[in-house]
C-alpha cells in the first residue's frame, strides 16, 4: 500500500467545524525505547492541539460543535467532573464559536485540596467565562443538564447537550477519522503500528479508532487501552456499543466484533482519578528521559500500563506500538501534591 492507493474515510456528509490545526505529529520516544528494551515505541500528540491548552477532546468537538452549529444551538451545555478535560475545551470551543457555555461538573473524585478544587482545568474554565454548576459526586449531572436545558429552551435559547467525554457516535467521529490520519503518516513513514494504545474513560477514542479502521476496511492493529474510569468488563460493553453506534453512521452494513475491544483493568487502582504509584512513575519516566507530559487522571494510568506490559515482554520484542498522548496538562497543577 502507499500514499495513492490508501482506502479514504468520507466524513463529508457530517457537520464539522475546525479546531485542530492540521495532522498532529507521531514521534519515536528513542530514548524511552532503549531503556524499556524491547518494543519501539512511538507517540502521537495529539496534546499539541492548540485551542484551549490542547488535548484529544478537539476532535470529537469538531463533530459535536458542527453538529450544535447546524442545529442552530446558540448554547452548549456539558458534563465532567471537576477537572474535565473534556469541559474545559468545550469550555474553548464555544468561546471560538460565540457560543454561550455551562459546564456541570461533579466532585466525583474524592480530593478536598485547594489546587485540586481551584488549580487545574477549573482555573481554565472561569477563564472561559462559562457558567459552572458544582454538584455533588452523587449527582446525576447528565439528568442535571437536560434540565437545565429545558429551562433554557423555554426562555427562549436553542441549546445542545453534550455527553461526557463528548463520546457520542457523533464525537467517536473524530477518532474515525483519527485511525484515517494514523495510517496514512504511518504508510508515508514506511512504518506499521503492531498496537495503539489508549487510555479508556468514557470510551469514545477506542471506539472511534476502532469504527475508523473497520470503516477503511485495513487490517486493524490492535487497539489496546487501559481503563481509567470503571471496571474492564464495563468499559469494554460501552465501548463496543460506541463503536457499533459510530461505523454504523460511516457504513450501516458494518459491524465491530466483540473480540477486538481489548481493555486492560489493572491500572485503575482504587478508582477515577485517584492517583497510582505505576502513574506516577510513568509520569516521571516519560518526563525525565524524553522531556514529555503526561496528565495524571488518563494518559499517566495508561503510560503506566505500557511500560509495565513492555518490560515484562507481554509486549513483544520488535513490536512497533504508538501510544496516543491525549493532553490533559492542566490536571499536573491540579494533582501538585502528587508529585
């Protein structure tokens, strides 16, 4: 295969708004390589995305905030916990787009520090100038915003309400046409990616690569992910349900097989977004021998999990694995204490 003959991902036909500048980058982590033995991994950074202070979530908004756009929705309204991500570049993205923002976010994670519950993302999202609901851990903040809505709409306002972590079959979009994007720097590189890893919260970014490679109808790497959020057999049951959701908007005849959902439980430690030892471990591993950042709620579990499954040769030898760095630096300052 080489760059003339390579399968296309038509995605015209959905509403799209740009907020990526262009491909982002995949890099060999050499050093990193080198002291793991083994495998050679490589990175793709999608944290270098500039909006907002970067980070994966920009392309599943481009979807998302193209398909509120088309909609008419002249606000946006979404959910997370305290220091999401994913609200804080919706946060961005109706900021570029003139749209009126409330971020509901929940104090799911137990942690009661000041940077935690002021530092951060948080920061960030006053920056924004956004409304920010802060309810309780316990809260239905998905039940909470369709509410909120509905009072919205019937002051008049056109709203749009976005899931967590954006991962609708809409948002997975964004990961479709990221597994598009994979295999065509990979084929310019002469390079072929035995894995992909991945961390898996709310599972839109397994899903979409997985629906976007099935869509291309190219031998699937292996999608490997760790989970972050909650137990493996779940996420695994959501994720393919997204995945199935999102090829079957790209392609009603296609279908993603159960066995190709590989989700690994072991870094979850005792739940979302509390720190592990492997995390922060990863962390300064990758910071101190290749000068990059991991956050410390999705990649730094996920890191954790290649490197461990690396030196213990689960990971072969001569295996060429590319792990996605999905952003999130704004959560190191909230986790200050950690490290």
């Amino acid at each position: 295969m080489n760059a003339t003959t390579l399968p296309r991902l038509n995605l015209s036909t959905f509403p799209r708004h740009a907020l990526l500048e262009g491909p982002t980058p995949i890099q060999p982590l050499s050093r990193l390589s080198a002291r793991l033995g083994g495998a050679s991994i490589y990175v793709k950074r999608d944290d270098l995305n500039g909006l907002g202070g970067g980070g994966n979530k920009l392309r599943k908004l481009e979807f998302l905030i193209g398909e509120a756009l088309a909609t008419g929705a002249d606000t946006i309204i979404t959910v997370g916990a305290r220091q999401s991500n994913h609200a804080r570049l919706t946060a961005a993205a109706a900021a570029r787009m003139g749209l009126k923002c409330e971020l509901v976010l929940t104090r799911t994670v137990p942690r009661f520090d000041s940077d935690y519950l002021e530092n951060g993302n948080i920061l960030l999202d006053a920056l924004f100038d956004v409304r920010v609901h802060d309810l309780s851990g316990s809260a239905n903040a998905l039940q909470f915003a369709e509410d909120r809505a509905s009072e919205l709409r019937a002051q008049g306002r056109k709203v749009y309400v976005c899931p967590l972590g954006g991962s609708s079959a809409v948002g997975c979009l964004g990961y479709a046409d990221c597994a598009a994007e994979i295999l065509a720097q990979s084929t310019q590189a002469g390079l072929s990616f035995d894995r992909i890893v991945v961390p898996n919260g709310s599972g839109g970014m397994q899903a979409g690569l997985l629906a976007g490679f099935a869509a291309l109808g190219v031998k699937t790497p292996v999608i490997a992910a760790y989970t972050v959020l909650g137990d493996a057999e779940r996420a695994r049951s959501i994720t393919l349900d997204k995945a199935n959701q999102t090829v079957r908007l790209i392609n009603e005849n296609l279908h993603v097989e159960a066995d190709a959902i590989s989700i690994d439980g072991e870094q979850l430690g005792p739940g979302y977004g509390i720190p592990t030892d492997g995390m922060r471990e990863a962390v300064r591993l990758l910071a101190s021998t290749e000068g990059l950042l991991l956050d410390p709620v999705y990649g730094g579990k996920a890191f954790a999990g290649l490197v461990k499954d690396v030196t213990s040769g689960k990971y072969a030898a001569g295996e060429n694995i590319l792990f996605i760095m999905t952003g999130g630096l704004p959560g190191l300052f909230a986790y200050r204490s950690e490290f």
